[in-house]
C-alpha cells in the first residue's frame, strides 16, 4: 500500500530572504552577547560600557553595533559625544515568530494559561461594576503601554461597543482588580466569529497571576461561545502581557510599525491571534 506523505508548506519567498539576514546577522557570538547586554540594559547602554562587557576593542563594538542596527536589531541616538544604544522591543516578538515560522512550529497552540491564583475570581460583568473598570481603565492608560487612548470611554460607549457575553472582571475579596473584553471586529456577518480583545489589570495588583486568571477566562468562553478568531494589538515595548497571550494560544502574526501616535510619538504594535482549537 502507498503511503501518503504530508505536503511540504512553503515559506513565501520574501519571509525566507528577511529571516536568512536576521539569522546571518546573528551568526557571530559577539553580537549575540553584545543584543544580550542592549537588551538587558533598562534604559540602553554606551557603546563604551558595551566594549567593557564584551572586552573588545571600541572598534570591534562599534563595528558590531552597527551590524546589528543595520538589520533592526537595536536602535542608535546621541547624548552629546557618546552614543547610546537600546534594543528595538519589535524584535522580541519578530525573533520567535520567525524561529516558528522557519521550523513549521505555527499550529497548535496551548489553550491557556496554567497555575492560576486561587485567591482571584473572574465573574460576568455586572452593571455596578463599571465604576471599577472606568478607574482600572485610566490606570491602564496612565502607563503609556496599553493603549492609544488619552481618555476613558463612556460607560454607553463601552456597552455599546463591548459583547455581551464577553466581558469579564477579576475579583479579589469582593474588589474589582482587573477586566477583560471583546469587542467585534466587522459588523459584517462573515466575521461573527471575530473579535478583539482587551485586558487590564489594576495598579498595585500586577503580578499577582490576575491577568492569566481574566485570559484563561477569555479564551475558553470565546472557544465555549463560537468565536473562532480573537485578536490583540499590544505595544512592542509592553513584553509581559505580549508572553502572557502566549500561553493562551495567541501567536504573533507581525510587527505593524508606527501604526499610530500617542501625545505625538509613534509606536509600533505586534498583532497577535489566536485560533479556536474548537473549530
């Protein structure tokens, strides 16, 4: 009997020649040690602290700094005489996404977060909790990495905009500490299954395993009521909540670069999406 072998997919052509330069690029231990030491730096680093890392020559630094800028990798500004060298965050997502891509890893993906807090609670929405999303909302808007928004939105503007059976809220000792949401991202009827979401988490409450508890939550009343795709944009810089969707299933679809402004400054965001392993 002849057995029938998987077809091979094939990796677009452009997607190949972008990876094959960043892989190149990275092919030499300095700068991997040299990306390390940028991208482990809080607020970027001299070339001249780097040559003391790395124990090269500032020559040597200089010419692998701009190697790595070249590709994208880091990003270069001048402070008076010295040059100060930060990490581009786009690639902290775009690096995964293409070691996925290249080994065929973009399939199945886990359906949610593990381990979640015993103390939290995640319950529908009720109307007298809307005070508590507004505020959660602004302290989220005050970080400057969860959204484009200057102002909060009305209450009447987010039930109007917000699903029904898709709004969620974070509960610990009958205090509101976070939500989550999806709202549709087409009106028309072939995209019924999609929509985007959002979560925030309260100030002084991060890390305490609520934002996993509001995602698993999200995720399997999504899988549970028919939505098929969700979707997320979050800032490149914002790093914890793009590994959080992660582990909920999400991928990185792409890097949309300067795709809007925020008090005058662009910003770039990673698309992320999900897909339900129901459907």
């Amino acid at each position: 009997m002849a057995i029938a072998l998987p077809q091979a997919q094939v990796l677009p052509p452009t997607e190949a020649d972008t990876y094959a330069e960043w892989f190149a690029c990275l092919a030499e231990p300095v700068r991997v040690r040299l990306l390390h030491a940028v991208a482990t730096s809080q607020k970027g680093i001299t070339v001249g602290a780097l040559t003391q890392i790395l124990g090269t020559s500032q020559s040597t630094t200089s010419h692998h700094v701009r190697k790595l800028a070249d590709v994208g990798f880091v990003r270069l500004r001048k402070e008076g005489t010295a040059t100060i060298v930060t990490v581009n965050e786009a690639c902290c997502a775009g690096l995964p996404h293409a070691a996925d891509a290249v080994m065929g890893l973009l399939g199945p993906r886990p359906c949610c977060p593990e381990d979640l807090p015993h103390d939290v609670t995640v319950r529908a929405l009720e109307p007298g909790d809307w005070a508590a999303v507004r505020r959660i909302y602004a302290e989220g808007i005050a970080t400057g990495l969860a959204t484009f928004e200057t102002g909060v939105p009305s209450r009447t503007a987010l039930d109007a905009k917000w699903l029904p059976d898709h709004r969620w809220v974070a509960v610990i000792e009958d205090e509101v500490v976070g939500w989550t949401a999806a709202a549709p991202t087409s009106s028309r009827d072939c995209y019924a299954g999609v929509a985007e979401t959002s979560i925030y988490v309260a100030d002084g409450n991060r890390g305490r395993g609520i934002g996993k508890a509001l995602l698993h939550k999200q995720v399997t009343a999504a899988d549970e009521g028919g939505l098929w795709t969700l979707q997320t944009a979050i800032f490149t810089e914002n790093r914890p909540s793009i590994a959080l969707h992660h582990t909920a299933g999400y991928r990185t679809v792409g890097i949309r670069e300067r795709i809007a402004q925020r008090d005058g400054v662009w910003h770039d965001t990673v698309l992320l999406e999900r897909r339900s392993p129901v459907r």
